[in-house]
C-alpha cells in the first residue's frame, strides 16, 4: 500500500475533518521519528493514516474492524497491523516493534498538542511554544480526553524524555 492509497482509505472511512486531522498530525509525527531513527518513513506514515481509519464508523469495534479490513481488502504489513492493534491498550497485543511502540508514544500527544494550538487567539501551531504544551500537560482538566498515563508510558517505552517527546512531535506538527 502507498501512502496516497493509505490516504483515500483513511477519507473513505471517516467522515469528520477532525478525526482526518488527527491521523494527519499522527502521520507528521511517525515520520519525524521515523527520519530521527532511519526507518522506513512511508511504513511510518500508513501506519499514522491508518490507526484510527475505523473509529468514527466503527467505534464499538476499533481497532479489530480496520484491521480485518486491511488484512481482507490490503496488502498492509503484519508490523503495520501489530502497530495498529497495539496503540489501543485494551486489544492486549504488546508493543514489540519501534513502529508500534511510537505510533502508541505519539497518537495522544498529538491531540493535546492539537488542542493547545486550537485555543491560542489565531490558531496557528507554528506559534506554539513547547512551554505551553508542558504547561497544558500537567492541567489534566485540559484536554482531559488525553490520556497522560499513555503519554508517559509511550515517551519511556521509546527511551526518550517527555520534554523531548513533547517538542518532537510539536516540531513534526509544525512542519507538516
């Protein structure tokens, strides 16, 4: 599968511009640690655009729904399917590969970073500075979706920093 395919699926299936922004955010996100690591930055990126593809569908079945689909309808890797099934803590699959372990680090951070960028005046994540996205994290009324727990837990799992996790993934937003 390539990207530009990754990307129709993902549109067919969610209707929401938000839930498209979020894969899209996820997605800049894989592929700056993909680059940071020299992975394989378009395994990354499906991976980033195909995570939550059947959510907004299928939000009782997520994400056991999408990966059937991918593995009846795609030729989309087992390690990208181990990735998909271990960002959602309760599918029980482990994170044993640095592509599961990073999508899992990055997916809720990229919404609290999201947000952060969403309530300054003129909504523009090129201005946000990494001190406000700290602040925001520690204000758990803040985005309180945001699991932080799994925030942490992704941020160790990869072996880097929070600070460090949190300015990679603001960096990889802003460039996108």
């Amino acid at each position: 599968m390539t990207r530009d395919e990754a990307y129709e699926l993902m549109c067919q299936h969610t209707p929401s511009d938000s839930l498209r922004r979020h894969m899209l955010n996820v997605e800049a996100a894989m592929r700056h640690y993909a680059r940071l690591w020299e992975e394989d930055e378009e395994q990354y990126a499906i991976a980033g655009l195909l995570h939550d593809f059947d959510y907004e569908l299928h939000p009782e079945e997520h994400p056991f729904w999408g990966v059937k689909y991918l593995q009846e309808n795609t030729d989309v890797s087992d390690e990208i399917i181990q990735a998909i099934l271990g960002h959602a803590s309760y599918s029980g699959v482990k994170r044993e590969t640095k592509l599961a372990k990073t999508l899992f680090a990055v997916d809720e951070l990229t919404g609290l970073v999201q947000a952060a960028a969403l309530i300054r005046p003129d909504k523009d994540i090129k201005m946000l500075e990494l001190s406000s996205v700290k602040k925001r994290f520690k204000n758990k009324a803040f985005a309180a979706g945001v699991n932080r727990d799994e925030v942490q837990e992704g941020a160790q799992d990869l072996g880097v920093d929070m600070d460090t996790h949190m300015a990679n993934v603001l960096k990889a937003m802003q460039e996108m």
